[in-house]
C-alpha cells in the first residue's frame, strides 16, 4: 500500500473520531442544557403564575387609580403598589424570558452568561423582599379596605398601624428570604452553574 493511500486512510479515521468526539458532545452538552431546565423547572413556572396574578393585580390598580385620582390619600398608596407590582412583574418577565433563551444550539460561554444572569435577577427578586414585605403591606392595607370594604382606615390610628406592620413584615421578610436562599433554587443555580464549567473544561 503506497504512502498516499495510508495518509488518505489515516486522515478518513482522524476525521471520522473528531465527528464522533463533537457529536457526543453536542449530545452531552444538549442532554446536560435539558437536565437543566428540567431542574430549574420551578423557576419558569413560578414565574409564569407571578406574571399573571401580578398583571391582573396592576390592572386593577390602575381602575383604583383612575376611580381615586382626586384623592390623593388613596392615590398614592395606590401607586406605591402599583411600582412595587410593576418592578416585580419585570423581574419575572426578564427571568422566564432568560430561561425559554436556554438552548444547547448557542455557545456554553453564552449559556453560563444566561445562567447568571438567571441567578442575579433571582436574587435581586428575593433580596427585594426586604423592602416590599414591610412597605407593601400598609399600602395594600389602605387599598384593600376601601376597595372591598368602602372603610377609610386613616380615621383609624393608621401611625401606630403602619408602625406594626413595617415591623413585623421586616422580620417576616428575614425569616422568608432566609428560607428562599437556603432552600430555594439557587442550590440548583449553582449546581447548573458548575456542570457548565466542567462542559466547558472539557
């Protein structure tokens, strides 16, 4: 067998093992990208329920609001939930879109960029408790009463109320927020996180 013929039969087999190192790569990576959404599941469907009980909440902030303009004592108290509503409802949005942008046919750099991505705005949702739990509930309060009830609780010692609740809804949003970050997902983040550096050593 000449020279020629043994290079021609040595580059087919090089070729042939490189297709086969890549294809089970991609099959790995594809499996792995799967596993993934499947253990961050939670997430995509924890947002899907805060986007739509957030956008029915905001619409019917909005009607409060309209129906309220002139009274600036349930206006604005109005409008702080409708804020708060609105950053929440935007986080959630940004995190389902992250996740569904999930897809082994981009890059592992790209998806690790997603996954932290997905991680940063995790957190940012569940360290933001710290603010809306206590300053949440006294403006929803003040909402819910006259727009269910018809009762103005400013005729009430809403001061000593208000007190209260910013209280006792900051211990509350320590206690939660505790929970969420030891058991939450970002366990499995972190654990998404680290299958992709080891793809990507590879």
């Amino acid at each position: 067998m000449k020279f020629e013929e043994l290079s021609e039969i040595w580059n087919s087999n090089d070729q042939k093992l490189e297709t086969s190192i890549r294809i089970n790569r991609d099959l790995v990576k594809e499996l792995g990208l799967n596993k993934i959404k499947s253990n961050l599941f939670e997430i995509k469907g924890s947002a899907i329920f805060e986007i739509v009980v957030e956008a029915f909440f905001a619409v019917i902030l909005i009607g409060f609001m309209v129906s309220n303009y002139t009274e600036i004592r349930f206006f604005i108290p109005a409008a702080i939930l409708f804020l708060f509503t609105l950053f929440s409802l935007i986080i959630e949005i940004v995190k389902l879109s992250l996740f569904l942008s999930l897809d082994a046919n981009v890059s592992v750099v790209e998806s690790q960029k997603k996954l932290n991505s997905l991680k940063y705005y995790e957190m940012l949702d569940i360290n933001s408790l710290y603010v809306i739990i206590p300053f949440f509930s006294v403006p929803f309060l003040i909402v819910f009463a006259k727009l269910f009830f018809n009762v103005d609780l400013y005729e009430f010692d809403l001061l000593k109320l208000s007190l209260s609740l910013i209280f006792g809804g900051f211990v509350v949003a320590v206690i939660l927020v505790y929970f969420l970050k030891k058991f939450g997902t970002n366990k499995k983040l972190n654990e998404s996180l680290d299958f992709l550096d080891e793809l990507k050593e590879e």
